[in-house]
C-alpha cells in the first residue's frame, strides 16, 4: 500500500495530546468542591459558595431573619433570571421572614426545631429537597433553583422555584403540515416531557433524565413507553447516552452524532421531530424518544429509511390519499437522487435514449451552448444549491431578493444568452423542488450523493450511473440503526409491515406493531375495527 | 462458521434467481433457437425439467449434512485428499464460470451501450462492486439482491407486455418442425445455466430455515424457466425463428423493437440500466462462492481477506478472453460438457452415489 | 481498511475521469442522421446519401419565430465500395460524430436495388448498434437521393415526414426486421414499400402576390417486389390494395362500389377492420390454397339518389363491395403470381405450418410451385354503419 495511506506515526500523536493535556491542567480551575459537604457555620458556607461562584454575577445572595426566633440567621442563594422572582419572594423570604409567625403565634423556635419546622410549616413552596452536597447546591443554584442555608445546620434546602423566560410553544417550522397538532417541541425540557405527557397520559411512558456534557450539565431525557418497547434497546439507548464524555451538548444533534451506528454514512440513522404527535407515535410503535435541553428536537431510534418519506400527516389524512403521496413522495426521492445524472447520461452518452422530435428539440437547444452537458449541469446545480442556502442564512426580510435575483437573473437570463440550455434549467428545477418533498435530513444526503452520481454518470454514462446507485444500494443493505436493518421492513421483507412503507394501510387493518422494533408487543389494537352502517355489520 | 448471518427463504429464491437469469435471458434465447427453431420453447421446458432434478439432486445432498457447505462434505465422503482436489475443482469453476459470465456481461455492456469504451473497465467496476457486496457479507448480497432483483423482473415483463403490438403467434407454428434431437440439443445449454443452481449446495447451511432448501430451489427454477419461456416466446414471435438464431442479443433486440405511440419507445437503454443490477447479483453470488469455498479450502476462520485476491484473479481470467466470438463459441459448445457434465450433474451425483454407498450424511443413510 | 479502500476508489475515480469519457459524445458534436438513401454510382459503386438533421432549426419558443424558414435538414452524399466505407468517406465531409440512433428511413435506390438487391445494404444496419430494427425501409423510384432532397411542408424534414406516413400504414409497410424476416425466410419473398418523389399541394401565401410554387414532396407509390434480394417489379397503388388484402396487414381505406339502382352513380364504404386466413391444401402434386377475407365496414358517401339504409340494399352492397375486394386481390395476384412469379404474400409459411413434412422437400423450389398454386378467394364482407343520416339528403321527397 502507499505510504501516505498509512497513519501518522503513533509517537508524535502521542506527544502533541502529552502537551496539551498539560496546558489544560495548569488553566483548570479547582475543582476540589466537588467532593466537599456543607458545615454547620452559615459563613463559612456562604463565603464557600460566593468563592465558587466566584465573577458570577448573575447569582443573587439573600441574607435575611427568621421571623420567630431572631437568631436564626437564613441565606437564600438564586440565579436571577433563571428562577421566579415572584416565587421566590411570596413563598420563601415573605413566608419566612414574616407569615411564619402566623402558623405559630407568640411561639419561639428553638433553633434544634427549626429546620424541622421551615420544612414542615414555613416554606410554601411544592418541591424541596434537602442535602449537603456542595456539589449538589451549586447544579441546583445554576439550574434556576434556589437554595436556602441556615446557620447552625451543615444541610440547606433546595427550593424547585426554576422559570425563566422562554419560547412560546408554536407551530413547527420545520415540519409544517395542513392537519394535524400544530404545537411543537420548544427549548424547555420540561415542557417538552409535558407535550408527551399530554398525548400519552398513561403510567408506563417512562421519562428518565441524565445530565450530559461536563461542563454545560446538559438534560437529557429518555422516553418510551414500558410494555411496549424492547427493554433491550432501552438498556442500549442508555450505555450509548453513558458512554459519552464530553464538555457540551448544545443540541440534539451533538447527541445524534455520537450514538449514531454507522458515522461515515451520509444517511441519517437517527430519526429526529419536532412534533409531539409524531415523537408520541414513535414512542407507540416501540421507539425509544431522546429529549434534550435546549433544543426543540427530540430524537428517536431505531430509524428507518422510510421514516425520512413519511409525514406526520400521513396518518391524519385519509389512506388513499396518503399512498397516493407517498407515491409522489418516493418518486421524488428517486428524481432528486438521480435526474441530473440521468440527464448527463442521456444527452452526453446515449441519445438513443429519447424520442427523436425531443433530441432535436435538446439539441437545437443546446447548439449555442459553449459548455458540456456535465458543466452546465454542475454549475446550475451549485447555484442552485447557493441559492437554497442564500435563503436560509439570510435575514428574512432579504429573502424575497434571493429569490428574485434567483429566478430572474440565473434563470432567465442564462438561457436569454444561450448560457444554459431551457432543459438544463427545467431538470435543476425540477431535481430541487423534489429534493423538498421529503424530510430535509434526508435529502441532504440525496443531494450529496446526486453529485458523486453527476460524476459517475459524467464519466461512464449510464454505466457509472448504475455502479453508483449500486454502490449506494450496497451501502444502504449494510447499514443498520439500533440492530433493526435501515431499509425494512421492504428489505429484508416482514410481509405484515409493509402496510406502512408506500402503501398506508387503513388504520382499522394496521393490526400490529413494526415487527422489527416493537419485538415483544406486537398487537397494537383489535382486529375488527372496520367501520361499517349497521345493518351491514355482521351480527353475534 | 465463516458466515455469520442468516437469510430468509425469500431472499434465497431471489438470489438464485438471480444466480440464474441475468445471463440466461441474454444469450441463451438466441443459442436455443438456433439449434430448435420455434420450438426452442420446447427445449426451455425440458431444461427447467433437467434444472429440477440438478436441484432435487443438490439440496437433497446437501440436506443430508446439515450445517455443512459442498466443500465440507465433500471431504468427509470421499476422504480428505479426494475431497480437496473435488474443492479445487469447484473453486476453479466458481472463478472461471465467473470469469465467463463477467465476460459476457462486459461484452455485452460494449456492444449495446458503450461502444468505445476498453471491456476492463467494466471488469473493474463491475468487480468492485461486486466485491463491495461480498466483503459486506451474505446478508447484504442478498438484501442488495432483494432490493433490486424485483425491478429487474418487474421491467422485464412491462417490456414484454408492451411488445406485443409486434407479436404474432403464428411465428411459432408450426409445432414439432424439429425433430426431438434437435430438441433436446437446443435444451442442454438453458440446462447448463439452470444448473448453475449448484452453487446453492454453499449457501443452504446459512438458510435460516434449512430443511425448505429443495421447495426453495424448486420454486427458483420454475420462475426462471417462467421467465426464459416467456422471452423465448416474445423472441420467436417479434422476430421469427430465422431472424431470432441470427442475433447475438435477441432479447435486447426485442426491447429495442417495442415502439408505442411514437414515445414510448427506445426503452433499452432503461433496460440494460435496470438489468446490470441482475448482472451485479450474479457476478456476486459467483464471487461470494468462490471467496467462501477458497477459505473453506484453506482453513481460513474468516473468508474477507480472500475478496480482493479473487477478485483480482477474477479480472486477470476475464482478460484472457479475446473477442465474443471466441466467449460464444465457449459458451455453445465447451460448456455444456464441462459445466454442465462435471460440475452440475456428475460430481453431485458421483457424491450422492459414495455417500449412498458408504452410508454417510443424517439423513436417508 | 475502510480509509484504504476510499483511497483505492478516489485514484481509479480520478484515472476514470481523467482518460476516460470514452463513448461521451457531446449533442452538439453529433450529426443526427434522419435518413439514409443508398444508390448505385455509375461505376458500380455505392452512393450514401444522408439527411442530416439541422438542430439549430428545431428550438421551440420565442425565437423560433424568427428562424421558422430555416432549412432543417442537410443532405450530403459520398460514394464507397461499402457503406462503411461511404460512412467514413462522408466523414471526412461532415464535421460531426455521424450519428444513426435516430434514422427513421432507408430509401434504396431503384438501380441498387434491381442490380446490386438489398443484401449488401441491410447488413450493416442490422450488425451496427446505432441505427435500430424498426427503421421503415423504403425503395424509390428513381434515385434515393432525389427522395431525400425533397422538403416537406408539415413536418420539418422529409425523412420525418416519410417516417409518418409509413406510421400511418397507408400503403405496405416493412421495418428493417421484417425485411431481414423476409429474407432469410424460403416461405415468404421479400416486399418493400415503394415511394417517390411527387407534386404534393401548395403552401398558398408564401410568395406574396405570384402563385404558389408547387412542393415537391415525398409520396407512396405502391409495393417493390423482390425475388430473392433484387428487386424484380413494382406493384401500383391499387395492386398494391389487394396485396394488403392477400395479407392480412392492417388494412385502412375506402372501398368504391357502384350503387346498386344506379351502377353509374358510387357509393363510399370505408373500411373498418378485416381479418385474413389463407388455408392451403396440398393433394401430393401441386398446393392449393383458399384465401378467406372477412371485412367489416361504414359506409361514408352515396352518389345515388335511392335509399340505401335498408336491410335488402345493404345486403346488396355487401355483395358488390365483396367482389370489388375480391377482384382488387385477384389483380395483385395474377400479376405477383403471373408475371413475377415469387411468393411476397406468405403462402409458404402458411403451408409450412400446416404442412411440415412435405415443406422439407418444397421449399427448396417453392417459388415454381407458388406459380403453378391454386388460389381461390372467398370474401365475406359486412357493413356496420352508415354515418348519421339514413338517406341521402338535399333529394326532394317524392
């Protein structure tokens, strides 16, 4: 093999990560707290915190008395903007700084009772918890708690007071639909479980919450509903989720990347929405759901390839209707991948392929042209693609200009200038409006690989055209997401599900669950249910 | 094991399918009919007989050593050295069998698609691919095959129902014009690719339902002999029997042929395009074969690190080949002996009548 | 391994790209051959002619408006001892690709065709993958040449228009496979379509104030008959009807009959669909056969002035439109059988099929024997409909 295939000679990689681990170390902050216990002295304590939370100025520190015996010194520590202030104010200080004498007039609280009697009678708020973990405290300072200490005891109080300015729930913009819920996930965790929650109020959808990331302390949910999901794939789910060390998850998809099966794949194999209906119907056919933080798309796996030519409207619009589109939809998928290669190959190498007025139609077109078919096609695809991502990067109000310049200058006034041939600029169209039809994680990867196809195709004609779908074939066979094969259930066939892969069966014939996720509960509803006048329904 | 995964019966009868008909449908219709006229039908349905019985004749050898590939048991019948050399034997027909069909394959590509392009390059590609199906293992050949072997079928019959126009059934007639010889001469070569269907005695241990190998054989003969009846029969009734023989190619004749209102036409090209995925299925089963049985033969635990040597052996033995006249020749004459006599009837049978003899193997001993 | 094999593919991927490209043919490297015409030159050799599609000519939309006049075909001819060899000749004329995956016609000169027969023609075009099976093959009166200078006035190129006409299966027509069919075949003699170049109507206002010059412009004209491969005779128009009706061939068309009250005056009976059987008879010595035609037809027009629409007058219409088809077959095939004495009707292959063993040993003169055949017509013929009126109008009532 040639030599610059091989890796890098492993002593040099050793000694450059030697360096740099030891620059990290001297810039690293102290991080002996963490093991650390309160102590008994509110001082001390407060003084610990305040070093800790040392040049955080957003962390507010409220020194106040207790109402019924004045030597009982209280601290409240919060992160102003991240707790309710209002909350805060009504249900701790007031409470305990004035309306404590009110459940206990003319008493005074020894200070061995007080805690006792803060937890029992004095706070009002609904969620508290006691430790004395500094560790503990400062995560739930920093997650919009807030925490009170007192003197006198090694042991403070956690107050569930978090609300901070957030996003509205609204409608989904990535996956707009004409029926169906029009809510969607927003960046709160809670809120989000909370949408699941609300479509599936039953006891076995579980909701269990990790903190990943080492320094963003990051939420992540994991949902699925017990009975129904293969108990195997949950334990999977969780010994990927644990076994990433990393500083950040800033969005779902840091996550998709390293749990994914197969990372060189262009094809996504991890499903993500941003719809609570559509999470909660994976949820029911055996998905396990990845909530995250900070992000309003949820994930779910296993996922297959047919997932990404699904919509959540499927299911809502009546089933020939929805195999009629999903009909379109496949064929879309089929265009965006392959028409311009198809193109190439048909006018650069086999002009048998078309009917002789439309050759001499391409042709005469084509007569001013001063590219090859393959350039001309390559650089209308690029603009294309400049042009798409011009429209999602730019401020909306520019977004009317984009397309304009597009449709008008590229357009129009290439072929006006016999540029570009019109059916060049027909089969660009035509390959980006289909490339929208289906989910856009999908098409990404549809898109990259139509071009590796233009080359193919550039080179071999329809030879290379096929040897790449070949490939692409191949390469789909292999790939599985969470051990479920990606292209089932059409490959290797479980005959009962493909009532859901093109065809949508109707709702009353959908007996069972995927067969392949859903391994042990297969039954998913009663097999009668087809609706019928009365007098024709059969009797006993 | 060498193999680890498992395939479902369908996806069997789709891979032998496919280990039978992308060649077959190509040039046998034309071979056939020169020997039989227009009653190379006739002959189609006398080799699908003979196929039948290769296949009764392997899976029931096969099924008396469960578990175990041609090779394996071939050693324990005949003892070790004679069962090495019977595992050579194969092992060279699997690359020259292979070496033939890339041949074909690649031959044919020049001539109806890409005419100035060198026939290496295809040898390349198509083993390239072809490689990157059997290094991913069985289950993905047979995936692969099970994604795109129903188009290639599905295609075939729109082609054909939409010839029809051109059609006319009394290019059969008369029935019988041959004699019964010229019959059975014209079925030996469809019965030297239905035999092919040998190659199945490797793949029936990793069958995850191994005792419904002979309904699964069976029901892959019959659809091949379906479809080779049916394009020999669109063949002789587009073309007749005279202009049929004369072809090299008649089947891709055929397809050029179908015109429907002035647009639906020049479908060819379609055609080869969707067929190559046939041709890419059968040079991979033939390939997987010949990785598997050499590993087998060497003792090797893993089959993987041979893909490339074969491989290359593979594009070295397709090079050797010099023009098509040279591959037709082969093909309608050395052939059916070699294939055919050797390795698809008289070693199976030669194994089954020891095994009998020396009362080895589970089942029926 | 996985970083190894990606590498493997990107170095063939760049050799492939940068030597390759082998059969890439850009579209405006490509000269696209409508029509090709072969003739013999004077001294024996061939003459190629080819009709080359202008594509310049053939852009739709905003300028074509302005180019509508533009010439779209060119035609171009080189002479050989081969056609490939005239091919290569032409190519050093043409500076393009020469293209043949989309001829529609092959016109075969009528020197050619009666000196050198087709054989020497039809071999390439069915051994070359470019030109394909159902190219119309055609023969002219005249030089090929000529038919393919001709300018059509609907369609773009002549070629196309000729292609057309064969598609509307107005005369005999045989596409290059049908033709090898009846070549190699010892039951069937070859028959081509014959064609010519014809004055086919004006274009009225194309030359402001003076008259329309008259187009010249390609036509049918009738059947070639072939012994062997040499074309030996024509078969006219008319003929050429009853050769359809011997046939069997699609048949389209209106059949003339004298009304039955007024033999002067005619009536119009366009034909619907027919259906004919040829059954031969062999007694040992010489084959028989009885030809049964079945057609079914509307009548379109009555010059006479009786009522037809009833049941005893359209029987009598049957009767005569009968005869009239009956008589047009028996023309074609006194003269085919008469005069030229070759088989281009299939009457061989019918008797093979019934006859097998006997063929064995007719085959070999089968020719002589369809001379010296028997034939018997028989045809039974039906009106369906008579159009939207029953009697003839404009007729005062008596």
């Amino acid at each position: 093999m040639v030599r610059f295939l091989k890796p890098r000679k492993p002593g040099m990689v050793k000694q450059s990560n030697q360096q740099v681990s030891q620059s990290r170390e001297s810039s690293l902050p102290d991080t002996s707290w963490k093991e650390q216990v309160l102590s008994p002295d509110l001082d001390t304590n407060l003084a610990q915190i305040k070093a800790i939370l040392d040049r955080c100025s957003d962390v507010m520190y409220r020194e106040f008395i207790f109402a019924q015996n004045e030597q009982i010194r209280l601290a409240l520590i919060y992160t102003d903007g991240l707790t309710d202030k209002e909350q805060i104010s009504e249900q701790i200080t007031k409470a305990l700084a004035l309306e404590v004498a009110m459940a206990a007039p003319g008493q005074e609280i020894s200070k061995s009772r007080a805690l006792e009697f803060i937890k029992q009678r004095g706070l009002c708020v609904n969620e508290i918890k006691q430790t004395d973990k500094i560790r503990e405290i400062i995560q739930a300072i920093l997650s919009g708690d807030s925490v009170l200490l007192m003197d006198g005891y090694a042991t403070a109080i956690i107050n569930g007071t978090r609300g901070w300015a957030s996003r509205a729930i609204s409608e989904p913009e990535a996956e707009p639909t004409v029926r169906g819920a029009r809510d969607s996930f927003v960046e709160t965790l809670r809120t989000n479980t909370a949408l699941l929650r609300r479509r599936i109020s039953s006891p076995n959808l579980k909701i269990e919450v990790f903190k990943l990331g080492e320094v963003t302390n990051t939420e992540v949910a994991v949902a699925y509903i017990e009975g129904i999901v293969n108990e195997k794939l949950v334990a999977e789910v969780k010994s990927r989720l644990q076994r990433i060390k990393v500083d950040a998850i800033l969005e779902s998809g840091y996550i998709e990347e390293l749990i994914e099966d197969h990372p060189w794949s262009p094809f996504p194999t991890v499903n993500h929405t941003e719809k609570p209906d559509r999470a909660a119907a994976m949820l029911l056919e055996g998905r396990v759901a990845i909530l995250v933080d900070g992000t309003p798309f949820v994930l779910t796996v296993p996922n297959l390839f047919v997932e990404h030519l699904h919509a959540a409207e499927d299911y809502y619009e009546r089933f020939i209707f929805t195999t009629a589109v999903r009909v379109i939809r496949f064929f879309s998928a089929f265009i965006s991948l392959t028409l311009p290669a198809l193109y190439i190959a048909a006018v650069s190498f086999h002009p048998e392929l078309l009917p002789t007025t439309l050759l001499l139609s391409i042709a005469g077109q084509r007569e001013a042209v001063p590219f090859p078919v393959f350039m001309e096609v390559l650089v209308m695809e690029l603009t294309f693609e400049t042009l798409r991502e011009a429209g999602i990067r730019l401020p909306r109000p520019l977004g009317q200009a984009v397309s304009i310049v597009g449709a008008l200058v590229i357009g129009e006034a290439a072929v006006r200038a016999g540029l570009v041939a019109a059916a060049t600029v027909i089969v660009v169209a035509f390959t980006g409006i289909a490339s929208f039809t289906f989910a856009y994680s999908a098409s990404i990867a549809f898109r990259l690989l139509r071009f590796t196809l233009m080359f193919l195709s550039a080179a071999m004609g329809l030879f290379g055209l096929i040897t790449g779908v070949a490939l692409i074939g191949i390469h789909l066979c292999s790939l599985r997401s969470f051990g479920v094969p990606y292209l089932s259930p059409a490959v290797p066939m479980t005959g009962t599900d493909l009532k859901d892969v093109v065809f949508r069966a109707p709702l009353w014939a959908m007996f069972t669950r995927p067969r392949l996720i859903a391994r042990q509960n297969q039954e998913r509803q009663e097999q009668n249910l087809k609706p019928a006048p009365p007098e024709t329904r059969p009797r006993g | 094991m060498l193999e680890q995964g498992k395939i479902d019966s369908k996806q069997a009868i789709l891979l032998l399918i496919s280990l039978v008909l992308p060649t077959a449908i190509l040039t046998a219709p034309a071979i056939t009919v020169k020997q039989a006229a227009q009653d190379a039908w006739l002959s189609i349905i006398v080799a699908t007989m003979a196929g039948l019985l290769i296949a009764a004749l392997v899976t029931g050898l096969s099924l008396r050593f469960p578990g175990k590939t041609l090779l394996e048991y071939a050693e324990e019948i005949l003892g070790r050295l004679p069962g090495k050399m019977v595992g050579l034997l194969y092992i060279w027909w699997f690359l020259h069998g292979n070496a033939l069909i890339l041949d074909e394959y690649a031959s044919f590509l020049c001539s109806a698609l890409m005419p100035d392009t060198p026939v290496i390059v295809f040898f390349v590609f198509v083993t390239v691919v072809a490689a990157l199906a059997v290094y991913s293992g069985l289950e993905v050949l047979s995936r692969f095959n099970q994604l795109f072997l129903p188009l290639v079928l599905g295609l075939l019959l729109v082609v054909f129902l939409l010839a029809a126009k051109d059609m006319e059934v009394t290019r059969l007639l008369p029935v019988f014009d041959k004699d019964a010889a010229a019959i059975l001469k014209g079925a030996v070569i469809p019965a030297s690719w239905f035999g092919e269907i040998v190659i199945f005695a490797l793949l029936i241990p990793f069958l995850d339902r191994a005792e419904e190998a002979p309904r699964v054989a069976v029901t892959a003969i019959l659809i091949c002999g379906l479809y080779l009846l049916i394009c020999i029969l669109v063949v002789v009734m587009i073309f007749g029997p005279h202009v049929s023989a004369r072809w090299i190619f008649p089947t891709f004749n055929t397809i050029r042929v179908v015109s429907i209102a002035n647009f639906l036409e020049r479908l060819e090209s379609i055609a080869i395009a969707v067929w190559m995925f046939g041709g890419f299925a059968k040079i991979g089963i033939f390939y997987y074969a010949a990785a598997l049985s050499s590993a087998q033969w060497l003792g090797l635990k893993d089959y993987r690190p041979l893909v490339a040597p074969v491989g290359v052996v593979l594009v070295a033995l397709a090079a050797l080949c010099r023009n098509i006249v040279e591959l037709l020749n082969f093909l309608a004459t050395a052939w059916p002996p070699y294939a055919l006599g050797l390795f698809e009837a008289g070693i199976p049978l030669l194994l089954l009548v020891v095994a009998r003899a020396r009362g080895k193997g589970g089942r029926g001993a | 391994m996985k970083k190894r094999i990606a590498a493997l593919l990107l170095i063939t991927f760049v050799i492939i790209l940068a030597g390759g490209c082998w059969s890439r043919v850009e579209l405006t490297e490509l000269a696209i051959v409508l029509g090709a015409g072969v003739d013999l030159a004077e001294d024996g050799r061939i003459l190629l002619t080819l009709q080359i599609a202008r594509p310049g000519a053939f852009t739709a939309g905003s300028e074509g408006g302005g180019r509508g006049k533009e010439a779209a075909s060119w035609v171009i001819s080189a002479e050989g001892r081969t056609v490939p060899e005239a091919e290569r000749f032409l190519a050093m004329k043409i500076p393009r690709h020469i293209y043949w995956g989309h001829c529609i016609i092959l016109v075969l000169g009528e020197e050619l065709a009666r000196r050198e027969g087709t054989g020497i023609v039809t071999n390439f075009y069915q051994r070359e993958r470019e030109p394909r099976e159902n190219i119309y093959v055609l023969v002219a009166r005249g030089r090929a040449r000529d038919f393919l200078e001709t300018y059509s006035s609907l369609e773009r190129t002549s070629a196309q228009a000729a292609g057309f006409l064969e598609r509307m299966k107005t005369g005999y027509t045989v596409q290059l496979r049908e033709l090898a069919e009846m070549l190699v075949s010892r039951g069937i003699q070859p028959a081509v379509t014959a064609v010519e170049v014809t004055e086919a109507g004006t274009m009225p206002g194309q030359v402001p104030g003076g008259p329309p010059p008259p187009q010249k412009e390609v036509g049918v004209a009738g059947t070639a008959v072939f012994k062997q491969d040499k074309l030996i005779g024509w078969l006219d128009p008319w003929e050429t009807r009853g050769f359809l009706w011997l046939k069997g061939e699609i048949m389209k068309g209106v059949i003339i009959v004298p009304g039955p009250e007024q033999p002067e005056k005619l009536v119009s009976i366009r034909i619907r669909r027919g259906k004919t059987k040829i059954i031969p008879e062999y007694n040992g010595e010489y084959p028989r056969f009885l030809v049964k035609i079945q057609v079914e037809g509307d009548m379109v027009e009555q010059q006479t002035r009786e009522n037809l629409a009833t049941p005893e007058k359209i029987k009598l219409l049957e009767e005569e439109m009968a005869s009239e088809i009956k008589a047009r077959a028996e023309a074609a095939l006194d003269k085919v059988q008469g005069e030229y004495g070759v088989d281009i009707f299939g009457f061989g292959e019918a008797f093979h099929r019934k006859y097998k063993k006997e063929w064995r040993k007719l085959k070999y003169h089968w020719d002589e024997e369809f001379s010296r055949a028997e034939v018997e017509i028989a045809v039974d013929a039906q009106i369906r409909e008579i159009g939207l009126l029953t009697r003839r109008a404009g007729i005062p009532e008596e």
